[in-house]
C-alpha cells in the first residue's frame, strides 16, 4: 500500500490475507517470511541431557551484553501502536540496547515503564512513539504520556519524562505520498487531521531510518563505546570458562 501497489481498502486488505495464506500453505512464502503477532505460548524448558545444557549455556555466554544505555543522561524507549510493528522496530533499536513496546498494551505495561524509570541512574526518559496519524493514535499517545507520568511522580520523581511523536505526522504523509482515508464519521474525539493514515503505511526504510535517526541523536558515542567494549572483554572471560 505504502507504494501504491494495492488500494487502502478493507477487502483489498482481506484479499492480500487470504492471497499471502494461499502462498504459504502451498510452499511459495517460506514460513519464516511472515511473523504471526497472534501466536502466543508458554512452553517449558527442557534438555535432551548434560550435553545440550552445556550447549545452550555456552550459547548464553556468546550473546552476553551489559546495558547498553548504562551511563547515558537518558533512557530511551520507542513505543508502537501496533504490536506486530514490535520485531520491526527492535531489529533497528537493538544496537543501542534500547526496547520496544506496544504502546495499545494495557495499565500494567504504563506502570512498568515508570518502575523502569527508577532504576539504571538515568535523569529523564524519554519514550519516542509511532502511531496511526487518527483519533485512536492521537488518543494513545495522550494516554500513554498522561499515565506513564503520573505512575513516575509517584515511582521516579526524581526522573524527568520525555514524550515524542516520531510518526506518523501529516509532514511524512505528504514527504512519502502515503495513502489515506476519511475520518470515520462515527468517531467524535478531536482530530486535527481531515484523513488519516496508519503506521504500516510508512515505507520500512523510512521507518527504519527515523528510528535510527531519532536515537543517534540522542546518544553519546563515546560512552557507548566504552560500554561495548566492557562488554566484549567480559564476554570472552566468560568464553574462557567453556572447554574448547
């Protein structure tokens, strides 16, 4: 839709479901092309034996990383309002150690966030969202400033909160040409936007490059440095511990 190939239509939407769901079942779309938000499970932890315990903690000691964001003046979290938007967005803000959230979540997730923000030293937070340019968008990035803020007067007082929009505004509708559509006529919140527009309907590099951009900003190079390279150390002391 974001490059005008299919109409921004409920039943063209519909068919490119059941067209994707086709090329799946019959092997044309691998299964690891398409990431189902919907699945959700808990599953235990076991191992065949001793071997494959070994295996998997030398596995761990191979990923080991500190917080990467530890030392910086402020914490930085990036918030969607759609969830299957989430492993989109991490693979772009995982350098930085910086986490993704789904900013439609519940109260519990907003409480978290200004526990979060009492512990790692950090003076402010900044949470930087991407939203639907719609009355439910607009709506969640209120509710979403106006709750986290008032959790952390009461959990991190000391920690100065930070919200940014970084998409989707009208500017990047008209910079992109991203399709639109008419505000419903049954909702009557305040808008001040005449159409509206949804955060998928951002080309993904374009997306991927404001994320990028909006934490470089805001992030002291050196002090990451020194960080990865603590990191790196510690991890090959933990590698010295496994048999070659």
């Amino acid at each position: 839709m974001s490059r005008g190939v299919l109409a921004k239509q409920e039943r063209t939407y519909k068919r490119l479901v059941d067209l994707l769901g086709m090329a799946r079942r019959s092997g044309r779309v691998s299964w690891l092309a398409i990431r189902d938000g919907t699945d959700a499970a808990v599953e235990p932890v076991a191992y065949d034996g001793p071997d494959e315990y070994r295996r998997a903690q030398l596995d761990a000691a191979r990923g080991f990383r500190l917080d990467r964001q530890a030392g910086q003046e402020s914490r930085l979290e990036v918030w969607c309002g759609t969830a299957g938007l989430v492993p989109q967005l991490a693979t772009v803000t995982d350098p930085w150690g910086v986490p993704v959230y789904a900013s439609a979540a519940g109260l519990s997730a907003r409480r978290a966030a200004a526990q979060r923000a009492a512990v790692g030293g950090h003076s402010s937070v900044r949470i930087m969202v991407i939203g639907d340019w719609d009355p439910t968008g607009l709506h969640l990035f209120t509710a979403l400033a106006e709750d986290v803020t008032a959790f952390a007067a009461l959990d991190a007082p000391d920690v100065t909160m930070h919200f940014d929009r970084l998409a989707v505004t009208e500017d990047q509708i008209a910079e992109f040409g991203l399709p639109t559509a008419p505000v419903k006529a049954s909702d009557r919140r305040s808008f001040p936007g005449t159409s509206t527009t949804q955060a998928e309907a951002l080309p993904p590099d374009a997306l991927a490059s404001l994320v990028r951009d909006a934490i470089s900003r805001r992030r002291d190079t050196g002090i990451l440095a020194e960080v990865l390279e603590r990191e790196e150390a510690q991890r090959r002391a933990l590698l010295e511990g496994f048999p070659a």
